[in-house]
C-alpha cells in the first residue's frame, strides 16, 4: 500500500511466511571424519545440494591426528584451502572446527604444538575468512570439544587462554569463534558479567567469542554444557548467554534424543539462547529432527534460527536533485532469534529507469545491532552523487557481504520476509516505490 504525503511516499509492506535461506543462520549440514585416519574434500556438488535444499551453513570438522607431533602437511592445508574456495562457488559458508581424534574420542596434542597449528593455519584463514561464517574452539580433547584432554588442557585456565587467544589471533577479526562451555568463557576473562552494549563488535578477544553447545537439549544441563545439575547454577549460566548472545555467535548441535528436546522447551530455549545456527539430517540430529517435524515446530524453526528481518514500511521523496542529502525512513522489524553475528553494511540502491546505471548510496547503521523482537526505526540519510543522471529511479534496500569477492553475490545477501520485494538476479530488495532526479 503506497500513499503520497506532500513531498514523501509512504509504502507499508505485506510480511511472508515463506522459509528461505539467508547467509550465515540456519542449519547447517554436518560433514565429519569418516573415521580416525581420513580426511576428504568437500564437493561441489554436494554443497550445491546444501544450498538447493534452502541451507547456507556447512560444518566441516577436520580430522588432524597424523599431525600431533609435527606441522600440519601442505597436502593437508591445500585440501582446506580448496575446500573454502568449493564453498564460495556454490554459495555457502563454512563452520570451522579442527579435533586430533573422532571416532571414540582419544589423544589430543601439547599445548606448544596447537600453538604452533594455529600459526600454519593463518595465512589460510587470513585469505579466505569471507566463507567462514565462525570458527569453532576445536583441538581442545575428544572431538575438539574442551573435555577429556590427554594434556589436561581443558582443565587448565591458562592453556585454555592460551589456546583461545591465539586462535582468536590468527582468525580475522572480522569472525567469532564459538566456546564449548559458558564457564569457559567467564574464567578465561576473570568476569562473570555479559557483554555489554558499549562492548558488542568492539573486536576485543571477549567481544569475539561466542558460545558453542554441542549437546543441546540431551539432559537438563546439556551433557555437561552447564557447569553443575543445580537448577539455580544452570539458571544463572542461561542467564549469561542469553545477555551474552546479543552480540556474539550462539551455535552447535542436539547429540541424544531425550525429554528435554519435546517442541515447547525446544523452542523456549532457541530463543532464550539466541541460537543462530544448528545441525540438520544426518547425523546426531535425525530423531530430533523428525520428531520436531511430528510435533509441528521445524518450519517454525527453519524460519527463526538466526535473524529475520521484516520490512514494516518506509517513508521515500518523491523528487530529488544532484548533489543532495535526502533521507529515507524504515521501519525493520527482527522477526528471528538472533541478530547477525559478522558485519553486514546497508545500503540505497537507485536504479536508472532507461538507463538501468545503479547508484549504491551507504547508509550509517549496523543490522548486528537490531534485536530479536525490537523494531528498528532508521532514518537513513544519504545524499545523490554530484553527477547522477537525471530521471525517474527505482528504490532499493541492499543488505550484501562487505568481502569485495561477495559483495555482488546474490547469495550472500540477505533476503528480507516480505512479499514480493526480493530480486533473486541481484540480492536487492525493492522498496516498490521509484523518485525522480531533477
């Protein structure tokens, strides 16, 4: 619906329902070791498949046993860096994990050699950190899940900081990595408070990491994720991730059917937790899976894991002139469980009628900062270059991947949950409504 107000058109937007993928939230597909010795490439066609089937997360766990007591191989890293590079062509993202053992859990390796693993994997990360969506701790224990290591890392403060810190030193600053275990997080940053509003995306090694539960919903305090069985310990910790994940990556994944993951607990704590990212079919996941299909509650969950950002209306002039600051109003509601974790600029798109030259005109606002259930209200102001052709343009919304190699892709634009306002060849989304320049 489109009413004209003196100079301005105000356009309210019909919301949608629809279950679509969008970049870096979801679930995400498991790719694991097939055993305790083999590595193997991620394909094509199979990533492909991923993202056909309405999904933009892999999670790709890396076996690295053979190199706990030497360098990793450049075999080894080549096979990594193709990896992110098959991602990027079929248009997904990545999660990261490294384990020095998989099936059955085992050794892992020496604090110095970590260190020293860290430091081959950075140029690759430094190269392709536009495909990871976060990394996860790893290297840490059995399955690079921070418990039952064989060096005690895991029950070392300092090994722990050690480990974190470094991994947080060769990964761009422009990713997270997520922590196993909340109580991880307070004692390796002596403070037991949440992140706070000036912290969120300071880039600080706290501001950085997040949070990964790898047994979700498995018992009352997911299999170890909380610190004790004490209902009012568990409480608390719930209480630090649910401050804690408004700016941070909440994700991991169910590992054991139990009578905590029935559909109303299931989603009540999605949205306490803020989760942005779970394993899907196969794997760990298919009871639950299937089970929340029974009950009713997957599509809801599809939907919601992560952002999802609804435009309400916007307030558009109708004339400008070269060279001038206008402003566009917005009014965006986050329908989903979370906000997006990795920087994500905004921007007006004008599209020449005739001509179809486009103009992509910034506008100074982070999405990472638009809460579930809040509704933002955006004063965009921007203005027209000085040599903008005259006539009649198209407006358009574009929320694209800051990464230069992403930036015009589609795929990694985010979509918002409307009707009729997503321009699949692009990425943008219309606002309906057109201005003339004169």
């Amino acid at each position: 619906m489109t009413t004209a107000h003196t100079s301005n058109i105000t356009t309210v937007y019909q919301g949608s329902d629809e279950h679509f993928p969008n970049p870096e939230r979801g679930f995400f597909i498991p790719f694991t070791p097939l055993d305790n010795t083999s590595n193997y490439s991620l394909q094509l066609s199979e990533l492909q498949e991923v993202r056909n089937n309405q999904m933009t997360l892999v999670r790709k766990v890396y076996l690295i046993s053979e190199f706990r007591n030497k360098p990793l191989s450049e075999s080894f890293l080549q096979t990594l860096s193709q990896d992110l590079n098959t991602a990027r062509q079929a248009g997904v993202k990545l999660i990261l994990r490294f384990s020095y053992n998989w099936v059955g859990g085992g050794e892992d390796s020496s604090r110095d050699r970590i260190l020293s693993h860290l430091d081959d994997l950075q140029p690759i990360l430094a190269s392709n950190y536009d495909v990871i969506a976060y990394m996860e701790a790893g290297f840490i224990g059995y399955w690079g899940e921070w418990h039952s290591s064989y060096y005690g890392l895991d029950s070392n403060n300092e090994d722990r900081k050690a480990i974190l810190f470094k991994l947080l030193s060769v990964l761009p600053s422009e990713r997270m990595v997520g922590l196993r275990y909340p109580n991880h997080k307070m004692a390796i940053f002596d403070q037991e408070n949440p992140l706070t509003p000036d912290e969120a995306f300071n880039g600080t090694n706290r501001g950085r990491t997040g949070a990964t539960n790898d047994c979700f919903l498995a018992s009352i305090d997911d299999w170890g994720t909380y610190s004790d069985t004490d209902r009012g310990i568990i409480e608390q910790e719930k209480t630090f991730l649910n401050l804690d994940n408004r700016y941070v990556v909440q994700g991991g994944e169910t590992c054991n059917p139990s009578s905590f993951d029935d559909c109303p607990n299931a989603l009540n704590e999605l949205e306490r937790m803020r989760w942005s990212a779970l394993n899907y079919k196969p794997g760990d996941a298919t009871e639950i899976i299937e089970d929340w299909e029974t009950q009713g509650c997957l599509e809801k969950i599809k939907r919601r894991l992560g952002y999802r950002f609804r435009l309400v209306k916007s307030v558009t002039p109708t004339r400008v002139k070269p060279a001038s600051t206008f402003s566009i109003q917005l009014e965006i509601i986050n329908e989903g469980w979370a906000s997006p974790y990795n920087p994500r600029p905004l921007e007006i798109i004008l599209r020449h009628r005739v001509t179809r030259r486009e103009y992509h005109l910034p506008i100074d606002e982070d999405p990472r900062m638009w809460m579930p259930g809040s509704t933002q209200v955006i004063n965009a102001v921007t203005r027209t270059p000085d040599t903008i052709e005259t006539g009649t343009y198209d407006v358009f919304l574009n929320l694209p991947d800051p990464a230069p190699q992403l930036y015009n892709r589609p795929d990694y634009s985010i979509r918002l949950a409307n009707q009729n306002l997503w321009e699949a060849s692009t990425g943008y989304n219309s606002l309906l409504t057109s201005l003339v320049v004169n």
